[in-house]
C-alpha cells in the first residue's frame, strides 16, 4: 500500500486476512475521498411536479424510504424535522417546499417519511432533503435546472440558525 492509495485486493486475498489486517485494511478503503467525485454527473430529482438537477460531488448518500424523523418545534414549514443519519442528528428539508418559497402548493402528495432523502454535503456536514423520485443525469440540458448546492445550502443553514421569521 503506498499511503495514499491503499492496493484494491481481490476477493480471495481479502479472505486470506487476518480480522486484524481485514479491519486494517476496512478503515483505509473507508477514509479514501478521490480528489473529484463525477463533476459533471447529476441526480435529476422531481420536486412535486418540478425538477432540478443535483450535483453528485454534493452528496453523501441517497437513502430509500421509509424515513423515521422527528418533528421539530417552531421550525419553519419547509423542515418537517431532524433524523439520525450514521449516528448523527442532522436537519431535514422538504427541498419542493423550500424551493417553491415555504407555499404548500406543490404538486407533492408524497409525505417526507415516504420521500427518498439526499444526504448533502455543507461544509463538512450533513443536511438531509426530501425529494420525490431521482435518476442519474449525466449530460446537463439546462444551467436553469441546476441547483447553486452551496448557496442554497448556506442559505438553509442561515435560516434554520436565525430562527422562524414573524
């Protein structure tokens, strides 16, 4: 292994491992992040009758329904909670409610728990969005569909900090 990139081993040599060398090497592959994660492939995502697309570079994780959260008092109306994500609490948002500017209206009848969940990344952190349905992108039409994750996410992140608005 040359400290950087740990050797991939094929399946038979994994099983000649010790527990100790197998977990050794377990830890290595899980603390791999390659310098650029697909720059120019996308999730294109349905938001209640809209879609946008989102980076794949932002993402932690895409994780199937059922979501079990939990409410969040006087939060705003497009953060319907927070979650345990691998261990950590992270906030939710309902991202057709927050993109349609906190109005109801959305064409959504799918509920947040029945919603597939894009765990995004900001600044190192998680942050959960509830989206109705997914499929990979791979070639951008549009710069319209394509989301400013990092300004949005800040964006998000300055809101649920400042409290709800009266």
């Amino acid at each position: 292994m040359n400290g950087i990139w740990p050797e991939i081993l094929q399946v038979e040599t994994l099983g000649l491992l010790s527990d100790e060398d197998f977990w050794n090497y377990a830890q290595q592959i899980a603390h791999i992040v390659p310098p650029e994660i697909h720059p120019n492939e996308y999730l294109r995502c349905e938001l209640g009758g809209s879609y946008c697309l989102f980076p794949l570079s932002a993402l932690y994780e895409v994780v199937s329904p059922p979501h079990r959260f939990t409410l969040f008092p006087a939060a705003p109306i497009w953060m319907p909670g927070i979650l345990v994500w691998r261990g950590e609490t992270i906030a939710v948002i309902d991202l057709a409610m927050y993109l349609s500017h906190n109005v109801r209206e959305t064409n959504s009848v799918q509920s947040p728990a029945e919603s597939i969940l894009l765990v995004a990344n900001y600044a190192s952190l998680p942050i959960g969005l509830f989206v109705s349905a997914i499929e990979l992108a791979t070639t951008v039409v549009s710069e319209e569909e394509q989301l400013d994750v990092a300004a949005m996410l800040d964006e998000i992140v300055q809101q649920i900090r400042n409290g709800p608005r009266s």
